[in-house]
C-alpha cells in the first residue's frame, strides 16, 4: 500500500457532509514553513467543530525520521484538538508512539483506530491558518472537480470504445456473410467474383430474363385459346428477340440485323399463316358460344 492508498482511506473516513478533509496543509500561506499530511474538521456544532491533525507514514524509515524531527509538524499540531500518526501495520513498534498522539492503522481498506488521541489545548486559528485553510479548500475543490471531469471523460471514452467495438463486430460479421455469399455464387457460376467477366455476367442476365419472361406467360399462352395462343406466341418469339439482340449488343458481337429482319419476318409470316388456318378449324363444342 502506498501513500496514495493511504489517503483514499482517510478521505473515505473524514467524508462530508460531517468532515472537511485538507490535505498537506500548512499554517499559512506561502513558502518556508512545515505543513501536516492532512487536518480534518468537524462540521457539525453538535461534534463541537474538532479539528484533527495527521502525519502519513508507510514505511519504518519513514517513521523514524519523524521521530529525530517533531518539530516538522509542530506548526500545525498547535490549531488541532488532537494529532493522529497513520500507519500501515509493523511501522511503528511498542513504546514509540508520543504519549499525546492517536495511531489510525489500515486494515482492509480501512482505517482502524489503534490508540485515541490525547485531547489538546489548541489556540485558535488566526487569519493566517484561515487563509490556508480558504486555499486548500478551493484548491481541492479544483482536483476534485476535474478529478470528475476525467472520470467522466474517460466513461464516456469507454462508452464510445464499446459502440465502436460493436460495430467493428457487426460489420465483421456481414463481411463473413458477403465472403459466404460470394463463395455460393462462385460454386454456382464458376467464375471469379473478382475478376471482370463481361461477356458471361450478360449472358447470365439473358438467360434470367428469358427464364422471368416464360413463368411470367405460361398462364396466359395456357388460357388464351387456339387464336390468342399463337397472337401471344408470336409476342413472345418478338420479345425473345428483341432481348437477345440488345445482348449481343451488349456483349460486342455485331448481329447480322438483315438476317434477323428476314428471320422475324418468315416468323411473322409462319404465324399468320397458322392463325388463317387455325380459323378454319371447327371450334370445339362449348368454346363458339363463349367466342
């Protein structure tokens, strides 16, 4: 335990709203003088307003050089009802604590009172331990204040840090999907998801397009009748065509457009035929009365 921990300790056991708790104070304001660890006060009239001096040490040689110089705290000891020594067990051994002075000792992450402090005839504070009094406070309440700050700073930075972490996850996760993705397409196609593959990625629309244009008509070429099947039949053969052509087009490959002309007008032709021929046909019984 350091002297830090240490002043946790007496923080948490001279808290407000009963205490105020400075911290190395001196008996005055400026240089060149001693000061105590820290002097605890009493802010309740019904605990007469007692005023509490103490001396931090964590460490045996500490100790004793604090006991070949008293005088170090003496400045302060003089304003202060009693004088407490806070120690960590084994500092201090049997016979050289000072007969006025109390031992607060920690213990578990408290501070055990081990022997009470004699009570003292303190003087009463004159302006100059006041004003020291006045700057300590203000000072403390600056560390305490951006004290909060940095606690605040650094939730609000472990609050981001988190989101950002959730969201690198996320997003890792939908980088796993698309890879998966991409794999199933590559098995399926096989072709190279990163590699342009022009010509065949059309090729593929085509054939979709196709595929869309015979689920989407079936019911139609089905419902429609001998007349309305060839009407419809030769829509689809025009369409077919049409998509084909812009395909090719697509892909670079020049169509012969004179052929395709005179293979869509034999088309057109073939089809009439088959409808004036189709007219001729005896309907079948039940389909007159409803034409």
């Amino acid at each position: 335990m350091k002297t830090e921990d240490v002043r946790a300790l007496l923080r948490k056991r001279f808290a407000p709203p009963e205490w105020a708790l400075m911290e190395e104070l001196a008996p005055r304001t400026g240089g060149g003088t001693g000061y105590a660890d820290a002097v605890a006060m009493n802010l309740w009239q019904s605990r007469g307003h007692v005023v509490y001096g103490m001396e931090i040490k964590v460490s045996r040689s500490d100790w004793l050089r604090e006991l070949k110089k008293p005088a170090k705290a003496e400045s302060v000891f003089r304003y202060c009802d009693g004088w407490y020594v806070v120690v960590l067990p084994g500092v201090i051994q049997d016979g050289e604590l000072p007969a006025t002075w109390g031992m607060l000792e920690a213990h578990g992450g408290r501070l055990i009172e081990k022997v009470k402090a004699h009570k003292l005839d303190p003087l009463p504070p004159d302006r100059l331990f006041v004003a020291s009094l006045m700057r300590r406070g203000w000072e403390q309440i600056d560390r305490v204040a951006e004290a909060k700050q940095r606690q605040a700073i650094a939730e609000a930075s472990e609050k981001i840090q988190e989101r950002i972490n959730s969201e690198v996850q996320r997003r890792a996760r939908r980088f796993e999907e698309l890879q998966a993705a991409v794999k199933k397409w590559e098995d399926a196609t096989g072709l190279r998801f990163d590699v342009y593959a022009g010509p065949s990625i059309k090729v593929i629309r085509l054939a979709q397009q196709l595929e869309e244009m015979r689920y989407r008509n079936v019911n139609d070429l089905v419902d429609s009748g001998p007349f309305g099947f060839l009407g419809a039949l030769a829509d689809n053969l025009q369409k077919a065509s049409q998509i084909v052509r812009g395909a090719l087009s697509e892909c670079g490959v020049a169509g012969d457009t004179t052929s395709e002309s005179e293979a869509i007008s034999r088309a057109d032709e073939d089809v009439g035929s088959a409808l004036s021929n189709a007219r001729m046909l005896p309907c079948p019984q039940g389909r007159r009365a409803r034409e």
